[in-house]
C-alpha cells in the first residue's frame, strides 16, 4: 500500500471532539491535521482529559500549529452552539471546514454540523 504525507490542510480550519483524551484518534486526528496546516480546535468534556487537551494544543502551537481548547459536551445543542462559536473567534474566520467526532455520533455530530448553520 503507498501513502503519501503531502497532504496539506493549509488555512483550513478543524473541530475534533474528543481529542482531549489521552492515546485517542481525536487526538491523533488533531495533530496530523495541525501537521499540516490546519486550525485546530480540541474538544473535551471531562475534567480527566483537561490537562491532556491543554498539553495537546501547546504542542501543536509550539510546533508552529495553531490550536485552541474549548471544553463542552457536544450532546448539547447550546454547547455544539458555543464550540462553533469559539472555534470561529479565535481563527478569525466565518466557516468551519473539516468535522472530525471521537468517539462517532451521528447525533452529536449532526448538533456541530446544526450549530455551524446557525452562527
């Protein structure tokens, strides 16, 4: 199987729930997406995977990425609300380009995916 690294997500801008949690794809996802150009936002919900969110976005920035931190509980809709308009006001921009929810829920996600709609 051949991969490529040359994907670029330059300009881009990223929510990946779940990518708080220590180990995790959320967290994974984070990073390469960050690797390569993008802005992300890291969501958590746990007080547990607080310090590894912070840790996560600081290596991000440190490495010349850009990363915000937003906690909440995308289940709900004002929260799913408040990541979206979090994630807008710290890149600076109008739109949210790639969705990525650890652990999947179509109905959580499908609440980000409203909450984009309605900022």
């Amino acid at each position: 199987m051949f991969v490529t690294n040359d994907l670029s997500f330059h300009g881009k801008v990223a929510i990946v729930t779940g990518s708080g949690r220590p180990n995790g794809i959320g967290a994974a996802i984070a990073e390469a997406l960050a690797v390569r150009g993008a802005c992300v936002t890291i969501n958590y919900v746990s007080d547990s995977s607080a310090l590894r969110a912070a840790d996560l976005a600081e290596s991000i920035r440190t490495n010349g990425g850009k990363a915000t931190v937003v906690r909440g509980d995308v289940g709900d809709p004002e929260v799913a609300r408040k990541l979206v308009r979090e994630t807008l006001a710290a890149f600076n921009t109008d739109k949210i380009d790639i969705l990525g929810r650890f652990p999947p829920s179509p109905q959580s996600k499908t609440r980000v995916m409203i909450a984009t709609a309605q900022v």
